[in-house]
C-alpha cells in the first residue's frame, strides 16, 4: 500500500482471523475483560508485543510484513477502543 491504512483496515485484512475467533487465544475484538487484562501494563507495551509478537501464539506484527509499526499501532488501537 502507499501509506498508512486505518486501524479498521488492517484488522479486516490481518488481524481478524485470530482476533476475531480467538484463535491461539488472541483476545477477541469486543471482549473487554480480555483487553483490560492486557492493557494492565499500558498500550505501549501491547503495542510493542504486537510488533514483536508474543510466543507462542502472537507472530511478530500479527503476520503483517507489509504493515509498518504506526499501522500496527493503529490497528491495536482500534481493537482496544472497539473492546471497552
């Protein structure tokens, strides 16, 4: 793509089949108590563990290869906010 895409994007295209089904226990998009959890020690680190994924279910930047880390963070902060 030629520049940044909306966090609504990427998670249509990349990040629902996990965050959307709760596959490999990704915390699915609306479940609040799921995000609360994580979001505990702050949205920077849930971001940084986005983009550096998570073992042994969280590939780094979610299988985006293509997705820079503003749109990683885009995409992690519509599925907090969408998850309140």
């Amino acid at each position: 793509p030629a520049g940044p895409r909306s966090g609504e994007d990427i998670y249509q295209t990349t990040c629902f089949g996990c965050h959307g089904t709760g596959a490999a226990g990704a915390p699915k998009f609306g479940d609040a108590a799921a995000w609360a959890a994580r979001t505990e020690k702050g949205l920077d680190a849930v971001i940084a563990n986005a983009i550096h994924g998570i073992a042994p279910g969280m590939p780094a930047r979610g299988t985006c290869a293509s997705c820079s880390d503003d749109d990683i963070a885009a995409a992690v902060h519509y599925m907090v906010d969408h998850s309140k």
